[in-house]
C-alpha cells in the first residue's frame, strides 16, 4: 500500500470521478447515485471531473450543462497516465469494482497521494451470487440469504477491491454487515453513504389515484426477470381479484422480447422508458418490486417512497432499505402472500395511507440529502487527513495492491501494445 502522504488540501479540492458509464439520471438507481455523489462536492465547491471510457447515448445526462469536466478515456492506454499527470486529483472515486481493477494501479503510480475511493453501487458477487443459485434452483425462491459456497472468482476480485482502496462507500446495511461479519473486512475500511434525497414534496392521496407500477431499467437483470416473473406468476391471479385494475411498465432499453410482453387485454402494459421516474410514480397508487435475486439499495423503491406510493416487494427487494424502521408498504414471503398483499394494499385506504407515511419517514430518516451528503463530505476529509495511517495499517491491502495490481498492470500494458500492432499482426500475436 502506498504510503505516500498526501499533500495539504486545497480550499478547493478536485474530485475524480471514474464511472463504469456515463450518469443517466432518468434510467438507473446507478445514475441517481452518480449524480448524489457529483451534487455532495460541487455544492461544497470542489471541482468535480467525470471520466468514463464508455460511449454516451440519449439517456445520458449532460454534465457539462451542470459545469462539470467531462473527460473521455480509454482503457488499457497510457494516455490516462498523461491526464493524471496534468489533473492530478486529490480524490479519486470508482464507480464499481471493475473500475478499479482497471485503473486503480495507474492512479497508485500517477498519483499517490489520491485518495482512492470506491462507491460499490451494490456489492456485485451478491447479486451474481443470487441469480446464479435461482437460475439452478428453478425454484422462484424469494430468499434473502447469501449463498454459502465457496468464494467465487467475483468475490475475491470485488474483496481485493476494497482492500486496495482507502475507503469503501456501502449502501446497504445489510451489505455492510455481511462484509465485516462473514468476510472479516475491517470496519475502518468502509462507510454507509446511502442515497440522497431532498424532503419530499405532499404526496397525493390514496383516491387521487389508480393502477399499479413497475419501473427499472431492463438492462439490469433483477428487473428483467422481476417482469417476466410478474408476467407469467404474480399478474394472472392479481387481475383475476381486480379485474379494473392494470400495470404499467416502465423502463430504459427494452428490447423487443420485453415490449411484446405488453397485453391491454389483461391490464399487463409495457410502456418503456419514461422522462422522469418519480413524476411516473406518484401518479400511481402501489409500486410493484417483483425482485427473485439482487443487492443493494433499491432506486425505484426509494424513488416510490419519496413519491409517496407504498410498495410490495420481496425479502431480496426490501433487503438493507430500513434498517429497523417500518417498512414502507409490505414485503410478500411467497408468491401466494405477495399477491394477497398487493391485492389488500390496492383496495384498503387506512393501510395504505399508513404505509405512505412509512416511506416518506424512511425517506426523511435514512435518506436525507441535508444529512447524508455531509456525512459523505465528512467522512471524504477524515480520510484525507488520517491517509498515512490508515495505509499503514492496512497489510492486506498493500499485499493486494501489489500482487493483483502488478498482474493487472502488465495485462494492461500488454494489451496496449498488442493494439498498436496492424490487424494482421495483432492477429498473430
């Protein structure tokens, strides 16, 4: 581990933000956090570059209307060295292990005195983990265990992630105790930093709406199986007990197997991707989260929570949203209790109008922008202030930076030169 001390801070540090994408705010809970995380800083005055070696598409946001750097870049190419060298950052945040894995050595040789911070967005291994054991169990299980088989590759890569860096941002109580608990990752390695929202605006009430809601991208494997699911199981017997009712689905690149899934006649409705998620959702009175396996923390249950619209969703769906609170909606153990539950949610005013109020508290209790945005700043400059020791002390995580990142390393390098070779050659080699 690099113990290089870092250099006395600015009263304007620069924050280096390297995302697996570009932000999309109006597609994925990922570019929600993205842009809680760039709002945190530059409302602090720092200055806040973003840099993504992925190609920007029509949902991605504009960041440069919003004054930051926008910075493309390529993997596997010393040209990121050069812009190192010319921004130098004083932090430097990975959006998903993968990142890290692919430039979190260049930014160790570069700038060493960075602080490196990961934002796991959900811990990956979970998720993998989850649809892997349903997919060979064919069971429909809704269970919010972890799989005990050995570590899998993904674990030990996301694991040796977080050693290397210097902080670990977690979203989700319940992945913060399965890292410390079952994977013996010190606390002082990591940080709770849910999302952040502003205080929500007076919902609207139970009569001022109708229908139900799914909402998520459809790229993300949870939600793309949660509609299939809800197609084939949850949705026949629903409408069969609210034969007026329907389900509107909304989502980011839906592919044309998941539009055809649209059927008016039995209320099952497709629509695709919507401008604006909490606008779409408050319009509706229960928010469905059919979710079979996943991780983390749930954007469009917390998008539901801040619109005020209740929510029935599974074990694997409300898994590390609320602590000890009472939940915002109801949680269905099986697929015959999640349908009565959505069903009684759909047709009982009192409990539902009970269950808004719980999200909107959970939202203002666990989800406060004013709170955790400072939290984050905070915790951000404790770091930066103890670097030295905290690199001292962390054996594991040089033992790590220095095999797995020299390995990296000369992959890297090694496919940077093999791409300067002609086709045929590269070919050959």
């Amino acid at each position: 581990m690099t113990l290089i001390p870092a250099a006395k801070l600015s009263s304007s540090p620069k924050i280096l933000i390297i995302g697996y994408v570009w932000p999309e705010l109006t597609s994925s809970a990922a570019g929600l956090r993205d842009s809680h995380l760039i709002e945190t800083f530059q409302e602090r005055g720092w200055e806040v570059l973003f840099a993504s070696s992925s190609k920007e598409n029509t949902f991605s946001e504009d960041l440069k209307m919003r004054g930051i750097q926008v910075c493309p870049i390529q993997i596997n190419d010393s040209g990121f060295d050069d812009f190192l060298r010319k921004e130098n950052p004083d932090f430097v945040i990975f959006d998903r292990f993968v990142t890290e894995e692919q430039l979190g050595w260049r930014v160790q040789e570069i700038c060493p005195g960075a602080v490196r911070i990961l934002d796991t967005q959900d811990l990956h291994f979970l998720r993998r983990s989850r649809e892997i054991q349903l997919r060979r169990e064919e069971s429909g299980s809704l269970s919010d265990t972890f799989a005990t088989d050995a570590p899998s590759s993904d674990t030990c890569r996301e694991l040796g992630s977080i050693y290397r860096c210097d902080t670990t941002l977690i979203l989700s109580d319940f992945e913060f105790r399965l890292l410390v608990e079952k994977f013996k990752i010190p606390r002082e390695l990591l940080q709770m930093s849910r999302f952040h929202y502003a205080k929500p605006p007076i919902p609207s009430g139970f009569f001022e709406r109708k229908n139900f809601v799914v909402i998520g991208n459809f790229r993300h494997a949870p939600n793309a199986d949660g509609v299939h699911w809800l197609r084939k199981e949850l949705w026949p017997e629903i409408r069969k007990a609210l034969p007026d009712a329907e389900v509107h689905i909304y989502g980011a690149y839906p592919s044309k197997e998941m539009m055809e899934l649209s059927q008016p006649a039995m209320g099952f409705v497709v629509l695709g991707p919507t401008p604006d998620a909490t606008d779409t959702l408050r319009r509706y009175r229960v928010n469905l989260a059919p979710l079979r396996f996943g991780a983390g923390i749930k954007g469009k249950i917390t998008d539901g929570w801040w619109s005020g619209t209740p929510v029935i969703t599974t074990p694997v769906g409300a898994e590390g949203m609320a602590e000890e609170l009472p939940w915002g909606g109801m949680i269905g153990t099986t697929v015959k209790d999640f349908i009565q539950k959505a069903v009684d949610l759909y047709t009982q005013p009192g409990e539902w109008f009970t269950c808004q109020k719980r999200g909107l508290h959970l939202i203002e209790s666990l989800y406060s922008r004013e709170r955790n945005s400072e939290a984050l700043h905070q915790h951000c400059l404790d770091v930066r202030a103890d670097l030295l020791s905290r690199r001292s002390s962390n054996v594991v995580g040089a033992i790590l930076e220095l095999h797995a990142h020299r390995s990296t390393k000369y992959f890297s390098k090694w496919i940077e030169e093999k791409n300067k070779l002609p086709p045929n050659n590269a070919e050959e080699r």
